[in-house]
C-alpha cells in the first residue's frame, strides 16, 4: 500500500528545521504541494530569518517538488492568516495543517517570568489554535481536512523546568478533543503526535548517545499517516527511536457514594476512588 497525497496543500509551521522539515520534505516527496512556515528564529523566539524555509523549498524544488516560503509568526493572527492565504493564493486549497512551530523558555516554576510562561503559550498553544481556525472555513467547505497537533510527554506527563510548555502541550490536546468531534460531520480529523527526536529544542535536554537514536525522520511517518486519508481521529500517537505507540486519557469507574457525601467518606474511599484497574477511554 503507498499513501499519496498528489492533489493535495499542506501547510506545516516550524518547518525551516528538525521535525517540520522532515514533514515537510515527506509530504512534498508524496505529491502534496506544501507551504513551508518558519519565522527563522532562536529555541528561545528571539530573531528572525526566512532563510530556513527557503532553504527546504529550493530542496524539495530540488527533488520535482512543489513548495513556497511563509515567513510569518504564528503566534500573530495576521502571521498565521498569512500561511492559509498564501496556500490559496497558490494552490486554492487546504487539505491539512501540521501545527509544528515552538520555542523554549525553560525555568523551574519558581524562577519563571510570567512574560515567558505567556510567549510560550502564544506560540505553541494560540499558534496551533491560529493556524488551524484560519483554516477551518476551508476544510469544512471542502469537506475535508487533517490537522496534527504537536505534543509532548512533558504535558501528558510533566517534567521539571517546563510548566510554560507542558501546560501549552497539554492545552493541544483539550483542543484536539474538541475539534475530534467538531469537525467529524466536515470529514475532518484531528491528531495529535507527541515525539522524541534530536532537534535544536532537544540537543541540550538529552545525552548525544541517546539524540543519535532518536533521529527526527523516525517521527515523520507517523505525522504523514495522520495527515494520510486514512487517519484515525482523536489519537495521540508517541515516536521516538523508530518505536510508534498511543497515549490516551482514561477514566475509572470510581465509587458511588450518594448525596450525602461528606469530605470523610472521601477519605475513607480514597483507594478505591483512585484505583485505575479496569479503566478505559473515550
């Protein structure tokens, strides 16, 4: 079975580098004509250069492909409106979005600026949530459309020095959800990746011996399927290493206690309450 996506316009943010430019090299290399965002700056947001995303596009021309540049910042409305624009301009269509782009502003909790807790917010959280709505009107017209949201173990699961960025990466995932069911009548699908690769935004976190294995193209096939037709809606799918498995919110069946609940019978059921055996999804 090949996937193709001939006919088809993505629009991948972050992709001048790391991740976004294995997607976006994937995806132009199956047939999709592709709008290759990058604002060019810092792990940390500062700067700007539109020399990455040119650099991919003259790759992927390189190699019979079609692609153009956005040079515009995603955490911006006007910015993100400029990559859904210039993929009509060019192409008249929006067949998925790839909502890559971040930075790191790393500190433990108690050191963090609110300043820095916001910026990271704006551009992982509000970025993806301003891409996709300017997409949105497209793909429900067309009755079609595929949207990966990127996300992380340090917001499904936490880890020190990044609550500005777990909580961002865990925002996409109450977007998601949503969206899942919003967009099911519109033959939309929304997902969510959650990778571990060796990028700029990784290459101080993590020993070189462990970042040689975990090269960014063994996550690319799993963002090309959840942009494929056949994409399952809802899933967040974890890659790392070339190892491809599924994380997932699930609930217990808890305990009745009735309306008389006091904070004592609480107490008194607390193991029960949190006992996880038997739990599911939905």
């Amino acid at each position: 079975m090949s996937i193709s996506f001939e006919g088809k316009v993505a629009v991948i943010t972050g992709a001048g580098g790391g991740l976004g430019r294995q997607h976006a090299i994937e995806l132009a290399k199956r047939g999709a004509k592709v709008v290759v965002n990058d604002l060019g700056g810092s792990v940390n947001g500062s700067g700007g250069s539109s020399e990455a995303a040119l650099q991919v596009v003259e790759e992927i021309k390189a190699a019979g492909g079609e692609a153009i540049a956005n040079g515009g910042s995603v955490s911006d409305r006007a910015g993100a409106q400029s990559l859904i624009d210039d993929a009509m301009n060019a192409w008249g269509r929006v067949d998925i979005v790839v909502n890559n782009a971040g930075i790191l502003r790393d500190k433990s909790f108690a050191k963090m600026e609110l300043d820095d807790f916001q910026l990271v917010l704006d551009v992982h959280l509000m970025g993806s949530v301003n891409v996709t709505k300017a997409a949105w009107p497209i793909m429900r017209e067309q009755n079609y459309g595929r949207i990966v949201m990127t996300t992380s173990t340090s917001g499904l699961f936490g880890n020190f020095g990044q609550t500005n960025y777990g909580a961002a990466k865990l925002g996409l995932i109450g977007l998601m959800n949503t969206l899942k069911i919003e967009g099911q009548k519109n033959n939309i699908k929304t997902n969510a990746i959650a990778p571990v690769a060796a990028t700029r935004m990784t290459e101080n976190l993590m020993p070189k011996a462990m970042l040689d294995q975990l090269g960014p193209e063994l996550v690319t096939p799993a963002v090309v399927f959840l942009c494929s037709e056949d994409a399952p809606n809802g899933n967040i799918l974890q890659a790392a290493g070339g190892r491809y498995f599924r994380a997932q919110i699930i609930e217990n069946q808890g305990v009745t206690i009735g309306a008389g609940a006091t904070v004592e019978d609480i107490a008194e059921n607390i193991d029960a309450i949190c006992d996880m055996s038997g739990a599911s999804g939905r």
